[in-house]
C-alpha cells in the first residue's frame, strides 16, 4: 500500500521539482508544509489530493484513499479507507484494460463510426 510520504515523492518527481522546497514553491505551500505531510503531522485537504492525483495520473478515490487511512485513527477506518484506494485502483485497471487499444482522432465521423464516452468512471 502506497504511504502519503509515496504519494508526495512521486507528485515531486512528475514536476521534476529537485527538492522539497522547490516542489512545495511549485504547489504554492511552504516547505514546512511538504515536511509536516511526510511526516503525519498533517495532510493535504481534499483539493490537494485532486492535485497531487493529477500530478501522479492516479484516480483521485485512491489518493483520498491512502491520505484517509493516514488520517484514520481506529483501524477499523483505517481498513475502511484501505478499501476505497485498493477499489478505485481496481476500477482504474478495469476500465484501462477495457477501453480501445486504437483510439485516433478523426476530423468528421459518420453515423456508424463508434463513440466511446467516459461518465463516471465507466467507459460507455
């Protein structure tokens, strides 16, 4: 299971950013900020796991996810939010091995061509 120390490393590593410092300049908090995440002292709110999940291209439910089990006290909800990063990571692995190998885009379309539309999670 991915820790929120992970989560940051690999966010900090797709912004190519050198340092923690340079990475939380990048984000707009303050390097104490970054540290105070490693360490659990405190956790990035919910915009800011929509944009750490950008930054890593994981599904946003698996980032709350492992940043709710961080923030868990009992280990019943620690389970609990266990559970929705390891779904929403399932569901992302359905849906990726499930959609088209070939998708191009087309300049026009006729009314036989397939249209593939993504709504809530579920290619249709």
């Amino acid at each position: 299971m991915k820790t929120v120390t992970d989560l940051i490393d690999e966010a900090r590593k797709a912004l190519n950013a050198s340092s923690d410092a340079e990475f939380a300049r990048q984000l707009g908090v303050s390097r104490g900020t970054i540290a105070n995440w490693k360490s659990g002292y405190s956790l990035p709110d919910t915009v800011m796991c929509a944009t750490l999940a950008g930054l890593t291209g994981m599904p946003l439910a698996r980032v709350l996810g492992i940043v709710g089990e961080a923030r868990a006290v009992s280990r019943e909800e620690k389970a609990v939010w266990r559970k929705l990063a390891a779904t929403a990571m399932a569901l992302a692995l359905g849906v990726g091995f499930a959609s088209p190998r070939d998708v191009q885009a087309t300049v026009g379309h006729s009314a036989s061509d397939s249209v593939y539309i993504m709504r809530n999670g579920m290619l249709c």
